[in-house]
C-alpha cells in the first residue's frame, strides 16, 4: 500500500498498477525527498515523469505545489493517475499524459510549457536516468528556482554536471539512489 508521506493528504492511500515492470518508490524515500525539499515545493509547477501511480507529483500537490503534469506511457498507469486525482478532489490541478516521456520533453518544448520542480523515476535500466537528464536539459523546460530530482540506482553513476544543471545532493536508501540537480549558475 501506498500513501501521501505530508501536507494535507497525509496518509491519504494511493492506488498503484500491480505489474512486474512497475517499481513504485518506496514511502520512506518520498518522504526523504521532501524533506530535502522542505519549503521549496509550494507554488511550483511540477513535471512528474516516468510517473506511475503519480506518488511523487501527488505528494508535491499535498504540500501546496500549483499543479502537476504526469506522464507515463503505460494505460494502467495513466488510469491510476487519474483515480488517485479524483480520490484527493485535485483533478483541476493535474494533467494526465499518456505518452513516451521524451516525446512529451519535446512537446512541452514545442509549447513552450515550464516547469520549476521534476520529478523522474524512470526503470533501473540502460542509463535512461542520465538519457533523461540530458534530454530534459536540451529541451529548456525547466525553469528557477528548478530542482529535478531523479530517482535511479545506487549502481547507476549519475553525472556532476549535465547539460543546464549541477547535482546539488545525492542520497541512497539501499539499491535506490536520488540525485538533486539544480541550475548550472
């Protein structure tokens, strides 16, 4: 079971997709995450990708974040997405994509659509972490204050700096690793 780890929907119970090739972020790194965050979440507008249940754009949502885009493109998660929105009463402030998340990078491009916190949990494969950050980078969507925090594997080395941004802080919780970056100054 899942759950909100603060802010108003604390504890409120999320809904996830029960499939092999989903790895839902444990609640204890979540929580972790935010509290590196702390007040930097309010106001923002969030870009959670490889979303899946949608736990990290939701629990920005709870401590006060504006609004939050997920993206994911697998149905069952897109559908829990847009149940767990309609359980919290926060449908106005999502946007469900269905879509790959580097063809969404680049029609967030397109639209000129920003975003000043990210949050990505991609699989624990083939360096799509680091393939992310540099896309994300290249696409100019992210805007200060920025945080994009990405979660991946211990084992998977993340770079210093990339593109438009350095890594601010750098966290592991066994084989679970998170990478802070913020604007290259």
């Amino acid at each position: 079971m899942m759950r909100v780890t603060g802010g108003v929907w604390r504890s409120r119970r999320l809904i996830f997709p029960r499939r092999a090739d989903i790895r839902p972020t444990r609640d204890m790194v979540r929580k972790a995450v935010f509290d590196v965050l702390r007040d930097a979440v309010a106001g923002q507008h969030v870009l959670d990708a490889f979303s899946g249940s949608g736990a990290f754009g939701f629990d920005a949502l709870s401590r006060n974040a504006a609004s939050a885009v997920f993206v994911d493109s697998r149905q069952e998660c897109a559908q829990a997405i847009s149940e767990n929105a309609a359980a919290l009463n926060a449908a106005e402030r999502c946007t469900v994509l269905r879509e790959d998340v580097f063809s969404a990078l680049e029609l967030f491009a397109r639209q000129k659509k920003m975003f000043s916190l990210v949050f990505a949990d991609p699989p624990y494969q083939q360096g799509i972490a680091k393939k992310f950050l540099m896309k994300l980078g290249a696409c100019a969507i992210v805007i200060a204050p920025a945080f994009v925090v990405i979660e991946h594997h211990a084992r998977d080395q993340m770079p210093e700096n990339m593109e438009r941004f350095v890594r601010r802080q750098y966290k592991e919780y066994g084989n679970t690793a998170v990478s802070f970056y913020g604007p290259a100054v």
